[in-house]
C-alpha cells in the first residue's frame, strides 16, 4: 500500500483522483463501519428487547404457556389502565416525582450558592459531596432502613432523647412510608443538584456582577435578573434529567419497603417488575412498561427539542 | 463583587451544615461496621472498633464470591462498552454519516428508560438463547446500559481534540486506524479513564437487570446480595454494614479518582462541567 493512497477530503478541499484498481471506503463508510460494533449491542441487547416487549404487549402470554399465546390488540392497556393497583403505582410515582425534584432542586441551588460564595475550601467540599450519589442505591436504601429502624435506629433514638414518646415509624406508617423513601431520594440527589449548578454558577462571567454592582442591585436583584437567567438553562435540564430519574425509581423502593405497607409505596417500576415475576404476567408487564417508557420517552424528545434550541 | 460578611459566614455553616449531613449515613455505616457484636443492640458510639463483623460476614455469607461477581461482570462489559462505545463516539465526532443523527438520538434516548422496561423482554429473549443465569448474558446486558453514557462521554473528550491532529497525521500518511491508535487515543486517555470508571460504576451499583436476569444463587452480585440479606436476616445490621462497606469502599475510591469530570457523567453532556 502507498502512503499516499488514502487521501481524505478533511485535508483537501479537492480530493486528487482515486487510484483506479483499489478499493477505497468513503470517510462516511468508515465512520459508520467503526460504530457498527457498539450498534450491534445496543441494538440487540436493547432495542431489538424493547420491540419485542411492545409485540408481547399485545398478547396474552403464559411464560409457562407459550402455545397459549394469543393476539388481543390492546386488551392489556385496557386492563391496566383500569387496575387500582397500577392506578396507584402511577400516583405514587408523581407523589414522588413532585415532591422530591422541587425539593432537591430547592435545596440544590442554596447549597450551590454558599457554595459559590466561600472563598476556601470549596474543592474540598465539593468533593466531599460527590461521594453519596456515586453510591449504589441499593447501599444507600440500606444504610437509611438501618437509620429509620425503630429500635435501632439512630433517628428514632435521638427523637426519644429529645422527648419525643412515640416517634414515627418511618417505613410502616401508611402515609408516612412514601415520604421517607423520598427523603432518602432527596439525600442522594441533592448533591448531583449542587454539582450542576454550581458548574452553571461559576461559569457566569463575574462582568455580570461587576456591572450589576455599578448599577447599584439589591443582593436579591442581582439574583432574579442576573443570575437565575443565566442559570435557567442548566435548572431546566437538571429538572428534566432528575424528574425522569426520579420517575424510573426502583432500587430504593424494593430494598427500603418493597412496596409496603400494603402496596402504599409501589410505584410503577416495581409494578412492572411485580407483574412480570411474581404475577408471571408478561403481556400486562410490558403494557405498563410501554406506558412508562412512552411518558419517559416524550420528556426526552421534550429535552432533545430544548437542548437543540439552544444550540 | 465583595461579599458582605454576614452572607459569607452564613454561606459556610451551609455549606458545613450539608456537608456532615450527608456525609453522616456513610459515616455511620463505616461505624455500625466497626462494633463489637456485643454492641449491636445499643445506638451509641462503639467502646472498641473490631473487625469481627467482617470476619463473621465473610464466614457466614458468601460474600466474597458476590464481590468477585460483581467485579468480573464489571470489569467484562466495561472493557467492552469503553472499545466499543469509543470507537463509535469517535466516529460520531469526526464524520458526518447518514446514521449520525439517529444513532445520537437512540443513545441519549436509551439512557431514560427504566431497567425493568429492558429487563423483562430480555429476560424472555435470553431464556430462548440460554443466557440466563449466565456471566456473559449479564456482562452483554450492562455493556448495553453502558454504552449511551461511554459514547456521550467519549464525544465531549474527541470534540476536545484538535482536527488539526487528525488532519496532519493523515497527510503525513497514516490510514484511519493509524490515526486513532498513535494521535487520538493518547490524546484521549483521560477521557478513556473516566468512561471507563463510569460505566464500571453502572454496573457496579446495577440491581434491576442483576436481579432480573441472573436469580440464581451462584451469580448473585454484591447489590443483589446485600439486599437479600437485609430481606433475610433483617436483624443482622452489624453484618449487613460490614458487607455494604466492602462494597462501597472501591466506588468511593473511583468518585474520588472522578469528582473532576463528574458533571459531564451525570447529564449525558447535556451541561458541560
């Protein structure tokens, strides 16, 4: 092979003739040939399933069963749509989505902030706080099930010390039980809040401010129309992400309560998973898995169309 | 902008605040672990720190081959995910190609769906092909929820690179693959590095596809086993703390190896940090 054989059209604006008698691949082929492997994943182990799961939708289907099998259009969407129990799940998961992101993004941005104004140590800080979401959910639904036990439990011990006779018992408690799964959810996304934006935060060059402070803003001024509007792009992007994080919750809610006290803190992912592998109801599993997947997958094209506009 | 002193000290007992906050159930777990077993049963701070209830967790549970597990199922798809997921993230950065564009949507839209929404087709599908209950039907399962984060982080590393590298190695007669292996990839090693180290962690922390797609007791995988044992033995915290922080130590190494390139993990790219 000549050295010279392989010229391409990023360095000439005119590629010379190619060499008659030899094979030559596109830069287009050959980007798209070098993708290939990681496609052939994505889509078999991914994609290809999430078809599938969208054909089963449309049956009733037997695992043990499979020649029993039958087409019935959208029988299992009818069905689940009119289920109490996924009813619930849905509510559930709002309930947590609407209480936990706001929560977290509130808490975010004023630790963001403190953050922004110290002068020392806020490397340290900030990788301090790096360390609790990087965890496993499943370690931090443990850590806070040892925490919200009532005998021995550290919250409970010290509520008793400081007077309380009868403290809650987190997990058990019907109303209480989702609140405490959020507020374990709200631990450990807090500080992915603070990191976004406190990346937006330090990126707003400090002109802004300088010529805010010439002109004489109030502290609080200087925050509604300098800072929040130069912010708003990273707070809505985190919101989505967060939101739709919060929306597929699971781990946190099968190690924390498994879906207890009587199905009071199931949410539509352990639904789905409950469906399929306790009911042995794939058909009615992957309808509601269509449904969630629907709902998360138009908040992305939402996310997407945003992103876009901005660039 | 001067900063009125007031607003300053009240900035960093937030800061402090937050920070012994969340850093307080961690701390406590590492605690509970260290207890004398005669302990257990008191919420106070140990008289002596032991290392018995890892001695006993390790004798009575079979947490070693959890951890082993966990770390080959790790370490198998993220070597496939990061040659993979490179490559293509590469491709998608320097060429323009009719697939581009969807193969980007596909990606940034994989990473939104719930495990259980992929979990349970593909459990049906790998039971026809009998990979369930089997390593690499596990491995192959997390490369695929790893390669939408490596190839978004990838292509924030390869936007970095200078064209001009590119270019001029190719006139200086090096074939495309040439290119990446002796000008881009030592370019990129860092950014290879922290996709590596994230996508390790997906795995690593992954409990719904494990759960789903390798029940049998001989692949259980450290998330797996430490939530059946808290479903199990729930009394047992002093031996269930001892097996979380085994497990949690190597993710709190690699945050820490992270924490400057955590933002662009988090947000797929979205928000560059």
């Amino acid at each position: 092979m000549t050295e010279r054989a392989d010229p391409s059209p990023l360095v000439y604006a005119k590629p010379p003739p190619k060499p008659v008698a030899r094979f030559h691949l596109s830069d287009g082929w050959f980007g798209f040939l070098i993708t290939v492997p990681a496609l052939l994943i994505m889509l078999t182990v991914f994609v290809f399933p999430l078809v599938f799961s969208a054909y089963t939708s449309l049956h009733r289907f037997e695992i043990t069963r499979p020649d029993r099998t039958r087409f019935i259009w959208f029988e299992n969407y009818a069905t689940i749509l009119q289920d109490d129990a996924f009813q619930r799940a849905l509510g559930n998961t709002l309930t947590y989505v609407l209480v936990a992101v706001p929560i977290e993004f509130a808490i975010g941005l004023i630790l963001a902030l403190a953050l922004a104004t110290i002068t020392r140590g806020r490397g340290m800080f900030r990788t301090l706080l790096v360390i609790p979401q990087m965890l496993a959910p499943a370690v931090m639904a443990l850590m806070w099930k040892f925490m919200y036990n009532d005998e021995l439990g550290i919250i409970n011990h010290l509520l008793r010390e400081w007077g309380v006779n009868r403290p809650p018992l987190w997990l058990t408690d019907t109303p209480l039980a989702l609140f405490s799964i959020i507020i374990v959810e709200i631990w450990a996304t807090v500080p992915i809040f603070v990191l976004l934006l406190l990346a937006g935060l330090l990126s707003i060059p400090s002109e802004y401010y300088e010529a805010a402070a010439i002109d004489g803003g109030s502290a609080w001024a200087v925050f509604r129309h300098v800072t929040l509007p130069l912010l708003q792009p990273v707070i809505l992007v985190a919101l989505l992400i967060r939101g739709m994080d919060a929306f597929r919750v699971f781990d946190l809610v099968y190690v924390l309560t498994g879906g207890g006290p009587a199905l009071r803190t199931d949410v539509l992912s352990y639904y789905i998973f409950r469906t399929a592998f306790t009911d042995r109801d794939f058909g009615l599993a992957s309808a509601g898995a269509w449904i969630v997947s629907i709902i998360l997958l138009t908040g992305g094209l939402i996310l997407i169309r945003f992103m876009r506009r901005r660039a | 902008m001067k900063t009125r002193p007031g607003v300053m000290a009240l900035s960093y007992l937030i800061v402090v605040a937050a920070t012994f906050l969340f850093l307080f159930p961690i701390v406590w777990l590492f605690i509970t672990s260290f207890k004398p077993p005669s302990e257990v049963l008191s919420v106070a701070l140990p008289s002596r720190l032991t290392l018995e209830n890892y001695q006993t967790v390790l004798e009575t549970f079979p947490v070693g081959q959890y951890f082993i597990n966990s770390v080959l199922i790790a370490v198998g798809s993220t070597l496939i995910s990061l040659t993979t997921g490179s490559l293509a993230a590469y491709s998608l950065s320097l060429y323009r190609f009719r697939a581009r564009q969807p193969i980007m949507l596909m990606t940034l839209l994989m990473r939104l769906l719930p495990g259980v929404a992929v979990g349970i087709p593909l459990f049906y599908l790998f039971s026809s092909v009998r990979l369930t209950n089997t390593m690499p039907g596990l491995i192959l399962a997390h490369t695929a929820i790893q390669l939408p984060l490596v190839i978004w982080i990838m292509l924030g590393f390869f936007e970095d690179t200078p064209t001009e590298l590119i270019q001029a190695g190719l006139v200086d007669g090096c074939n495309r693959f040439n290119v990446i292996y002796r000008i881009v990839l030592p370019i990129v090693t860092p950014g290879l590095a922290v996709g590596a180290i994230f996508s390790y962690l997906l795995s690593w922390n992954n409990l719904d596809l494990a759960l789903i797609l390798a029940p049998t007791p001989r692949l259980v995988t450290m998330p797996v086993g430490i939530s059946n044992m808290n479903l199990i033995y729930g009394v047992r915290w002093d031996l269930m703390a001892s097996a979380a922080v085994m497990y949690i130590i190597p993710t709190i190494i690699l945050a820490l190896l992270l924490q400057r390139y955590i933002v662009r993990g988090l947000t797929l790219g979205a928000v560059k940090g």
